[in-house]
C-alpha cells in the first residue's frame, strides 16, 4: 500500500458475487441481509446484479476517479486492514464506509468486512494524534456520545441522519473533486458538499 498518499478510503462490503452470497447467510454480517431483505422497494428482486449495480459499480467508478490523485482505497476492509491503515501516519484523513448495528447502545457495532466490532473497540484502535476519522457507517450515536467523552486530539465526523449508501457515493465524489481541483482540505470540502446536499435533500 502506498505511503505518499493522505486520504486512505476503507470500504467494508463485499465486492464479489462469492463475498455478496456468502455474506447473506453470515451471522457476522449485517449490512447485506438487511439491504437484501428490507430494501425500499418491496418489489424489487435484490440479487447480486442489483447489489453490483447499486453499490459496487458506483464505488469502483469512485476508486477509478480518485485513485490516481491522494487516495488510497481498501477493498473488503477487514478490521486487521484498519488496524493497518491507523499505523500508517502518512495518513491524515481515514474514511471508513460500511453500516452501523445497535445504534446508540453500549453494544453498538462497526460491521468490517469479516466481523461485526464494537464501537468502543474501534476507538481504542485509533491513535490520538492530528488526524480526522470520518465514520459514513449509518447514524454511530454510541461512537459520538463516546468521541465527545474522551476528547481526543483528532477530528471524528459521524452522521446521526439517516443518509441512503448510495448517496454518499456521490458525497464523496463531490467531495474529492473540491480537495483535487479546488484545492480544499477535507474539513472544508465536506461542509460544502454536506450543505450543498441538505439544502437539496433536506
């Protein structure tokens, strides 16, 4: 994995046929039966055609974009895999995108690609240095009441709205193409994206 770059991306679903079928029926997962089970439209058959074109092909086109300029993206991101991406320093900004279960309670949990992992074994795996942790996992209002709590030297963002997957893909498309062209830094393109989108979406 490359050292140069500031902006490392940990995506935590699956990215296959195989990871999508297995992750349906596994007890370690969350994210995939629900999207499969209770999507928004009960008539829609959610096979691994519709998952790929709603969620994989909108985030390789987003790695496609943006990999070449100062982001790193971690396929499948395991928790090993973040414990990895903390250590490296070079990064300043970690994005970890994946869901949120128990939301608000003591045992709520970061759902990585190979296991469901407390929001309070998340934050004791962070490093408290200068660096922003950016948690698009699906209203973690245990992970903000703990962040606030503990106070530490980096910058958490978290949403406690409820903001569709596939949006954030294009949150984050916008929001990346404000630090590479606009040269703003992460704090700043996101409070324009994130205004931008509100106003449109409410």
């Amino acid at each position: 994995m490359p050292v140069n770059k500031s902006v490392c991306f940990c995506f935590a679903f699956p990215l296959s046929a195989n990871s999508f079928e297995e992750a349906i029926t596994d007890k370690k997962k969350d994210f995939i039966p629900h999207f499969v089970k209770f999507y928004e439209d009960p008539k829609t058959i959610v096979d691994w055609d519709f998952y790929r074109d709603k969620i994989v092909e909108p985030y390789e086109r987003l790695k496609n974009k943006f990999s070449h300029y100062n982001v790193d993206f971690v396929d499948e991101c395991n928790f090993n895999d973040f414990e990895k991406v903390i250590n490296n320093l070079s990064y300043k900004v970690i994005i970890v995108f994946s869901h949120c279960i128990n939301n608000g309670h003591n045992d709520e949990s970061i759902e990585f690609f190979d296991e469901l992992v407390t929001t309070e074994r998340v934050l004791n795996a962070m490093l408290d240095i200068e660096r922003i942790y950016d948690f698009s996992v699906c209203k973690p209002e245990y992970m903000d009441k703990l962040m606030k709590a503990k106070r530490h030297n980096a910058v958490f963002g978290t949403s406690c709205d409820y903001i569709p997957v596939i949006l954030w893909f294009y949150i984050y498309a916008e929001l990346f193409a404000l630090m590479e062209t606009d040269k703003m830094d992460f704090l700043d393109a996101m409070y324009n994206v994130r205004k931008k989108y509100k106003k449109k979406h409410g």
